[in-house]
C-alpha cells in the first residue's frame, strides 16, 4: 500500500462511481439538468483533485527512478492500472475539458429530453479513457478502449430524434467496433506466440504473429485516431454530435488513441523507426485532405471535424520525425500540440454550440454578424481558431514553432519536404480560418435594415468559454508549465 | 530596472494598456475613444525619443528576462541605433494616423475598437523593431498582420473587402511563414532564440543551409516591402483600408520589411556572404521602380496610384540595399524616413479629396486648385517631394542612393534606375495636373472637410519641409545605426 495499491484506482473509481449515482439520482429524484450539470462536474473536479496526489508520487518515482505506483491485477504478472505520470498529464487535460463541458451542457442540454443518460454517458468515455491510457495490459486496453467507444457511439446518437445523428452514430458505431476488434484480433495473435498481455513484451524475437497482431493495432488505433484513409467516420460524427460532445471528442478521446499508438506499437517491441517513416507519409495525407476537404465545407462543424483530421496530421508528422531520427524533442513537440490543440478544438467547438443554441446557425454564411450578437463568443471563437491557424502570441503559434524547429533538426531530405508540405498546408488552411473569423465580425444582413439585439449568454455556458479561451492565450504567452507537463508525456519513449 | 527599461516597457505598453481599455468601454467613450488613443501614442512617441540621450551616451537599453528557458527562448527588448530611426517614425506616423482619424472616422459605438487596433497596429511594428529575440520578433510581426487585416475588414470601403482582407493576410503570411523558416534555422544552428547569441557569432551553417537562410530572408521581407513580383497584395489593401490605416500601410508597415533585410541578412551575415545577392536585388529594385511608376500612370482610381507609386519607392529601397555600399544602404534607410513622411502626406491628400468631393476616378476630378487651395498646395509639395525635387528629402536619400549604385561599379545598372526615377516625376506631376488644375468636370461639388484633417495634413507637408532642409540629424542616426553593418567593409 506503500507505492500504489488501491489508490492508483481512486479517480477512476470517482468517474465510474459518479456515473452510476448521477444516474440513480437523475432517475430516483427525477433530478433537474443543472443539479445533475453541477454534480458531473464535481465529479470531474473530485477526480482532477484525486489525480494530484497520485501525480505527484508518481512524478517523485519516475524522478528518483523508483517503480511507479502501480495496482496489480489478480493475475501475478501486469499491472491493472500504472500511474505513469505523462499519461496523468493527458488525464488531467481529458477531466478539465471534461468537467468544463459538464459546466456548458447546464445549458446547453436543457432542451434535450434525455439528460438524465446525458452525464453518465459523458463519465464513462472520460472514466474509459482515463483507464485506456493508464493501463499496462492489453486486455484491459481493450476493455477500456470499449468503454470509452460505446459510450461515445451513443452520445454521438444523443440526439436521436434527428436522422442524421442516428446515422453518424451508426456509422461511427461500425466502423469504432470494426477498429476494436481489429485490436482484438492482434492481442489473440500477440498472445498465442508470447503468451504475455502486460507491456513491454518481455522476450528477445520478434516473432511474424507479433509483427501481425502489432500492424493490427496500427490499423485499430490509426482507425480510431482517424489517421486517413481511415478517417471516414469522424466527419459525421464530430458534425452530428451535440457540440459538447464534439468537443470532448475531438480534443482528448480520439486524441488519446493517437497517444496510445505508439506507446503501444513500442511496446510490443516494435522498431521505432518503421512506425515513424510511416506517421510521416501518413501526416501528409492526413494534413493535405483533411484541408482540402475543410475549405470545401459550409457546415461549421464538419468544417472543424475535417481540420481536426488535418491536425492530427500536424502531430503525426512531429510523431514522426521524432521515432524516424531519434529527436526526443520533436515528440514533445507533437504532444505540446496535442494538448494545446485539445484546448483550442474545444472552445471552437463550444463556442460553434453557443451560437447554434442561440441563433441557430449550423452553416457559415449563417455565422455572419455573430459578433453584434453574441460578442464574448465572437472573440473565443476567433481566439480558438487563430490559434488554431498558428496565428501568436496564441497557444498554436508556439506548438507550430516547435514542430517546425525539430523538423528542420536531423538535417534529412524527407524532414525538409515535410517541413514544406506543413507549411503549404497552413497556409491552405488560412483559407477557412480566416473566412470564418471573418464572417464573425462582419455585418450581419438583417432584413428590415436594424441591427439584430445583443443576446445575452447564459453563465453556464459562458465561463467554461472564458476558461478555455484564457488557456489558449496563456499557453500561448507562457508555455513553461505545459512544456514540463508534456515532457513527462515523451518520457515513455525513453523507457523503451 | 533603470530609466530605459521603463522607457522601453512605455513605449509598448502605453498603447496596449489604453487599448485594451478602449475596446472594454468602446460604447461608452464616442468621440473621446479618438482623444486617448492620440494621447497614448504621443506618450509611446515621446518615449522613443526620451532614448537618444542613452544612445548617445552609448548606453545599449535592453531588457532580458527568460521566457521558456528548457527551450532557449528569451523574452528580450532592446532600442538601439539602428531601432530607432524606425521606431520613431512608426511611432510618429500612427500619431498622425490617429489624429487623422479623429476627421476621417465616424463616431459610432465601436470607435473604440479601431482606435484600439489602430494602437495595437502601432505596438505591432514598434514591437517589431525593438524585439531583440527570434519568438517576440515574429509575434509582433504577426501582430501587426492580424490588427490591420482586422481593421481593413471591419471598417474598408466597398463590398470586395473581405476578398481583399482574405488576399492581404494570406500573402503576407506566406512572406511570415518564409521568413519563420528562415528564423527557424538559426535557431536551430544557435540553439537559443536571442539576437545576442546570433550576434555573437558563435556559431555556423552549413554553406548550402546559409544561401537558403539569406534567400528566405530577402524574399520573406520583400513580401511586406511589396517589391515587385511580390507586391500583389498592396494595390487591392490600400485602396479599400480606411484611410488612417493606409497612411499606417504605405508609410510604416513597408519600411518594416526594409528593417527585417538590414536586421536579418545585413547584420548577420558578412559582406562577403551576401556579395552575391547584390546584383539580384538591385535588378529587383529597378523592375519594382519602373513597373510600379507605369502602373501608376495607368491607374485611374486616385488612391491606387499612390499605392503603386510605394511599389515604386520600395524599389529605391531595394536597389539601394543590392548596392552594398556604404552611401548606398544608408541612402536606403533615409529613404524609409522620408518616404514615410511623403506617402503619409499623398494618402492624406487623396483622402481629404475622397472626402471634399466623394470621387476618387482621376477623370472625374480637375481644376480643384482654386476650391482647396491649401489642399493642392500640399498635393504640389508632397508630388515634388516624392519626385525628388531638392531640397525636399528624397532628394537627399535618392542621392545617397544612386551614389551608392556609382560606387558599387555596376554603372549600368545606377544608369537604369537614375532614368527610372525619370517616370517617378512624370506621374506625381500628373497626378497633381490632372486634379487640381485644367478644366473642373460638370456637377464636382467640394464639401466641407473637417478641421483636424486638413491642420494634420499641413503639419506633415511642414514636417516633410523641415526634414528636408535640416536631413543632418537623420544622418547621423542612420549612420550609427547601420555601423554595425557597414563596419563590416561595406
């Protein structure tokens, strides 16, 4: 009990516990939406203030080079779940954002009739998350990985009442399941010539089932990461789920995949090299299409799905360039983006829920004139998506130097054609950026020549936009203690 | 902290401080929103200046604090000699801009607002030239991107502005983006962010990597001069801005270009390692000179032609800068001055006309001289001034200039651009001719100008007069600001 033991699982029961309770209390007590708003984000905050202990130990071990704190499983050899302190960092991040879009859906789901699944449902995909990336175990992985997966299918579906929500849902429900049991597939084929499950494999050769069962968690993972060609779900259902949910989606869960890919793939005593050549060339479909396709958009929301594909491709490239050329940097660089791209997808998706809630608006054209009437949205949407487009002194500006700077640094022919191919591709993407903060603040074209009235925007809503907006400026102005933070994400690569 | 930090801090943070105040209570202010930001900027102005005794003195102020230190990045302020010719005229123009506008804008209740990007504008490009690391060089740089980008798409004339904002932005920010890489790979060869360590020397690339460095530079910062092939996106900005931020475009903004080449290329690099570009970039700047003075004569729209009359001048710039000779880079930074103080004075002009006349069609105008009389005094003073007429101060500066094209020994070359700037003469003059003076078209009614409009423009056409007549100090101070440069055998 020392190191670890049952407290390792504390945040994660606090999640999973909350769900179950919040969802008595919603049905017993027929609890109003923001009782049940308010309670999901104690929860949130409960886990967050659980995590810091947990961090911190497991910080001090991992400086003093000690085990990390671990709760061991009832088979003798793995761990349950490890504290490792970079996936507590991701962790961390996943309950913030989470607990801000409990705060914004008192709002902002009041007019839906389910809420009472609502809030459980939005516990379970952070609570799977969080055991996704804490566990040493393949089987659990996949355990979690299902968890955090079913409950996104159906909160993608929340809205059931809309066609087009059951079919994004559907379709993300087949292909996320397609995507899982590729995984669960490679962990028979990774156990039949082991016989081991607990990361990292123990064992000298690589063997021609590890190498399968490891390109099928390249497959399941890059399918949930929506790493192209295997991004086709993501379109719809970041598009046609409520846009809270969107933002949880977009900034950490299938963010989270991404992370997990090459620890996994690392882990199962893969050559780093190989993944990284191929995150490479990967990065530069992903960033061309997934901006091409955001210009041609007229939907905002499908607008930010696809640049969300485009900045995977971002983090992918960094990714790669570090496992290809041994440049430790430059995967700090790719989770620095990580997180600070997970703080600036949200409030652009937030703010994008705030004026559907409002003023109905789903396309951009329709955006117009935002900035009369809802202006506080107006500046976090224009602050998340200059961050977005690179522009400083804003928390994007800073990733983007870093991913540029350790580019340019193994001095290789393939580095400086990424280098090029990433620049021309934020420029493409300034081409929807910049038109959508533009349509923001230009006039609105109101029929009888008045300008509309100021809407007044509901607290509940607001500040989780004002916390997440301020984050993106101040990442952006001091990055220091999100560098050590992300640090402690790349330290894996390390140990491997 | 002494005196000079804090003269550093208040020459950035009085603008910034007061706008930030000015958007919070935008609807409240009205017409003092105007006031305040002029009195801010002549704080910030007035500060700039309160550094010339310690640069005389042989003080270097700086101001170093470390910013993201696991990454070698500083935050680091600095003014010295080679700062402050820009600084001060950046500082100066947005004054003028400002009061400008006080005439130009109409009060509604987000006047707060563009006064506020007018001084964020502003703290852009004094950012800029007083930001001694690689990080806050580019914010600025940025910064006074997406300020004017923001005012020229709220408040620009005609419905084409949004097109005309989205095409402003992306193409200067493929010149930024050309410039970071540049940035970029010396921070990789030095490690640390700081202009210091690259001044330092202690350093070295690989000779492929410093011809791409030096080419990026050249071609990134001619994006924001405008030079030639790359100054697409100036015509289209110019005309539909408002006009302060039109005399902030063509007055300030380009020379900052002109101050990233003697910044970045000029100062790091060794005469010797840039003696190849000399001949590029003088055949740059004759194409940019004479292409931008035919266009001028071509165009109808009255604001237009003064717009490609600055791709012409930049041409100047860059020919003075290719010639890599001492007469002919100092020429090169006067030339920025004083053409700052002309262009101010032609886009004031042309607006106090848009303004009178509600025409900016150059066949539309004429015979206004007798309607306006002051007006057309200072529309003749700013188009012999811009013409090279002595003893106004492009004289000064296109001697220097040509000078220096002599000296460098490309003959023929200094023989094209001499007989270029023959074109400069012909269409000022025939700007002026054609508005102020033959027969007044049918219908053209003059309207009342506002009073702050025309004192502002008469305190510039004086301010151009004196300059010319007394260019010594501006000597001096672009000669201790680029001996750095030209210490380095130039």
């Amino acid at each position: 009990m020392t190191n670890g033991g049952v407290w390792v699982a504390l945040p994660l029961v606090c999640l999973t516990g909350g769900a179950f309770a919040l969802y008595l209390v919603a049905r017993l007590f027929r609890a109003s939406n923001t009782l049940l708003s308010t309670l999901a984000t104690v929860v949130f905050g409960a886990a967050l203030v659980l995590l810091l202990p947990l961090f911190a130990r497991s910080r001090a071990a991992a400086l003093h080079g000690t085990a990390l704190p671990v709760l061991a499983s009832i088979t003798p050899a793995g761990a349950f779940l490890r504290a490792d302190p970079g996936a507590l960092v991701l962790v961390a991040i996943a309950l913030g954002i989470g607990g801000s879009t409990a705060l914004y859906s008192g709002r902002y789901i009041a007019i839906d009739p389910r809420y009472a699944t609502y809030y459980p449902l939005l516990l379970l995909m952070v609570a799977g998350m969080m055991g996704m990336v804490m566990t040493t175990d393949l089987f659990n992985f996949y355990m979690f990985c299902e968890l955090m997966s079913i409950a996104a299918y159906v909160l993608v579906a929340f809205r059931r009442h809309t066609d087009t929500a059951i079919e994004a849902g559907f379709k993300y429900l087949i292909m996320g399941s397609v995507g899982t049991i590729i995984m669960l597939m490679g962990i028979a084929f990774i156990y039949r010539e082991t016989g081991q499950l607990t990361l990292p494999l123990s064992g000298a050769e690589l063997g021609p089932w590890q190498r399968a069962g490891s390109a099928c968690f390249v497959v399941g993972l890059g399918l949930k990461s929506a790493i192209v060609p295997l991004h086709t779900w993501l379109p719809d259902a970041y598009g046609r789920a409520p846009s809270s949910i969107s933002a949880v989606l977009a900034s950490v869960i299938s963010k989270s995949t991404l992370y997990m890919l090459p620890r996994i793939y690392l882990g199962l005593g893969m050559p780093a090299h190989d993944l990284g050549l191929m995150l490479i060339w990967l990065a530069f479909l992903n960033m061309t299409l997934g901006n091409a396709l955001a210009l041609m958009q007229t939907n905002t929301k499908r607008l930010l799905a696809y640049s969300s594909i485009a900045q995977t491709g971002y983090i992918m490239f960094s990714l790669g360039i570090g496992l290809r050329y041994d440049v430790p940097d430059a995967i700090q660089a790719a989770f620095f983006l990580l997180l600070t791209h997970a703080v600036m997808k949200a409030t652009a998706f937030l703010s994008k829920g705030v004026c559907h809630f409002y003023l109905g608006t789903t396309t951009v054209e329709e955006l117009r004139g935002t900035a009369v009437q809802l202006p506080l949205v107006a500046v976090t949407f224009s602050l998340a998506l200059g961050g977005l487009a690179g522009v400083p002194p804003l928390a994007g500006f800073v990733s983007k130097w870093f991913i540029l700077a350790q580019a340019l640094h193994p001095a290789e022919p393939l580095a400086y054609v990424g280098l090029i191919i990433f620049l021309l591709n934020s420029l493409l993407a300034l081409g929807y950026y910049l038109p959508l903060i533009a349509r923001l603040f230009t006039a609105p074209q109101s029929g009888d020549g008045r300008p509309p009235a100021r809407v007044a925007v509901s607290p509940w809503m607001a500040a989780p936009l004002i916390v997440t907006a301020a984050l993106i400026i101040a990442i952006g102005v001091s990055p220091g203690l999100w560098l050590t933070g992300v640090n402690w994400m790349a330290v894996f690569w390390q140990d491997m | 902290m002494n005196l000079n930090d804090i003269l550093l801090l208040v020459i950035l943070g009085a603008p910034l401080l007061t706008a930030v105040l000015l958007a919070l209570w935008s609807a409240r202010l009205g017409r003092a929103a105007g006031w305040i930001a002029a009195v801010s900027e002549a704080i910030s102005l007035t500060a700039a200046l309160a550094l010339l005794p310690a640069l005389y003195y042989n003080q270097a102020p700086m101001l170093s604090m470390a910013w993201i230190p696991t990454a070698g990045i500083e935050f680091n302020l600095q003014a010295d000699w080679l700062t402050l010719p820009f600084l001060v005229t950046e500082a100066a123009v947005t004054l003028v801009a400002i009061i400008y506008g006080w005439g130009y804008h109409h009060v509604d209740e987000r006047s707060g607002y563009f006064y506020a990007l007018l001084l964020i504008f502003g703290v852009g490009m004094s950012g800029t030239t007083m930001a001694d690391d690689m990080v806050l060089f580019y914010i600025f740089w940025e910064l006074m991107l997406v300020a004017s980008a923001a005012l020229i798409l709220i408040w620009g004339d005609g419905e084409r502005r949004g097109p005309v904002t989205l095409k402003y932005f992306i193409f200067t920010h493929v010149g930024s983006l050309i410039v970071l890489v540049g940035l970029l790979a010396l921070y990789d060869a030095t490690g640390s962010d700081a202009f210091a360590v690259l001044r330092a020397g202690q350093w070295t690339l690989a000779p492929g990597v410093m011809t791409m460095v030096i080419v990026l530079f050249l071609i990134g910062f001619s994006v924001k001069m405008a030079v030639f092939p790359v100054h697409l996106w100036l015509p289209d900005a110019h005309t539909v801005a408002p006009m302060p931020v039109t005399i902030m475009l063509a007055a300030a903004m380009l020379s900052m270009g002109t101050y990233g080449i003697l910044r970045f290329p000029f100062s790091i690099f060794t005469p010797a390692q840039m003696a190849p570009f000399a001949v590029p970039m003088m055949v740059m700047g004759i194409v940019s000179e004479i292409y931008g003075a035919l266009m001028a004569l071509a165009e109808r729209d009255v604001k237009r032609i003064i717009a490609y009359s600055s791709v012409s001048q930049m041409g100047y710039i860059m020919f003075g800068l290719g010639t890599m000779t001492h007469d002919g880079v100092v020429g090169a930074t006067l030339h920025v001055i004083y053409h700052a103080i002309v262009k101010a004075l032609l886009f004031m002009v042309v607006g106090l006309l848009i303004r009178a006349t509600d025409r900016r069609r150059i066949g539309e105008l004429g015979g206004l001289g007798g309607r306006m009389p002051l007006v057309a005094l200072c529309a003749v003073i700013g188009a012999l001034g811009i013409a090279g007429m002595p003893p106004l101060g492009i004289f000064n500066s296109e001697w220097m200039i040509f000078s220096g094209g002599f000296s460098s020994g490309h003959i023929g070359l200094a023989v094209a651009t001499l007989f270029g700037s023959l074109l400069t003469v012909v269409y000022a003059l025939w700007f002026v001719g054609r508005i102020f003076f033959g027969a007044r078209p049918e219908g053209l009614t003059v309207g009342k100008l506002p009073r702050t409009m025309v004192i502002t423009t008469v305190a510039v056409m004086i301010l151009l007069i004196i300059e010319g007549l007394l260019p010594a100090p501006l000597f001096i101070w672009a000669e201790h600001g680029l001996a750095s440069i030209l210490g380095g055998g130039l």
